[in-house]
C-alpha cells in the first residue's frame, strides 16, 4: 500500500532543480543541459516521489520517467524508460505510485498503451511493474546497439 505521506509531481520545464537535487537516484549525476531538454521536449515525461514527511527541500525519494513514441500504423504508446526508488524509501509502494501515475499520464494522453523492459536480477522493479497493473509479455528478447 502507498504510504499516505508520499506525494508524486509531474514536472515540467523549470523544474531543472528538483533533478538535480536527487543524483543519487540517477546512474549518473543529471547534467543541467540534458535536464533542461529532457523537460521542454514534448512527449518526454519526468515525474517525481517526495516523502511528505521530510522536511522542507528534501530531494525526491524517487523518479519515474516516460516517452511518447508514436508509429503510422499503431498510434502512440508509452515507453517507461526508467523508475528509481531510493533505497530508504523502497518496500512503501512508491515504485508502484510513481508506475500508476505514468500510466495515468498515457491514459489521458491518448496513449494506447505503456512497455517497459527490465532485467531478471532486478525482482523489485517487476513487482512494482506488476503491483502498478503490467503483465510480463512471453518470448521477448532485448537487442541494444551501444555508441
């Protein structure tokens, strides 16, 4: 169950500083520019989890993020392209919040429907996957071109 003390934010161009705030739940410390970009571009989503109960400025306890993609024949769908929870607040259904939020976000976007991808080591993201209404597809296999 979603704790009652976390709330999720949308954020949106000028927000810049609330991403920044919160490296640690990134792979990478963000960089001001490519923040600045991901948040103007349209169909590109960021949306935040703050724990009501810290104090005042506190960075995010965790951030989801989403990306339109649309094709002639099928429409636009949601891409989840990445959920990170920090590690103090996981188990608090925060994972799941912030997926239900996204999807939420697809649905009122005329989005047909919302994929992601995940790895087998990573149990806690496909719970919250799961948890938030996502079904594992059968037979799917990840090709990546690295540059």
């Amino acid at each position: 169950m979603t704790s009652p003390t976390i709330s999720v934010r949308r954020l949106a161009p000028g927000d810049d500083a609330l991403v920044l705030a919160a490296p640690g739940l990134f792979d990478n410390p963000p960089r001001a520019d490519a923040t600045a970009t991901f948040l103007a571009r349209d169909g590109h989503h960021l949306l935040m989890a703050f724990d009501d109960e810290a104090p005042a400025g506190a960075p995010a306890v965790g951030f989801v993020s989403g990306v339109e993609t649309t094709h002639p024949d099928k429409g636009t769908e949601m891409f989840l392209y990445e959920l990170s929870v920090d590690e103090a607040a996981r188990n608090r259904g925060v994972g799941r919040a912030l997926v239900s939020a996204l999807a939420e976000l697809a649905r009122e976007n005329g989005c047909y429907g919302m994929w992601v991808l995940t790895d087998d080591d990573n149990p806690a993201a496909v719970r919250a996957y799961e948890a938030a209404g996502g079904q594992q597809e059968p037979l799917t296999r990840l090709i990546a071109w690295t540059f």
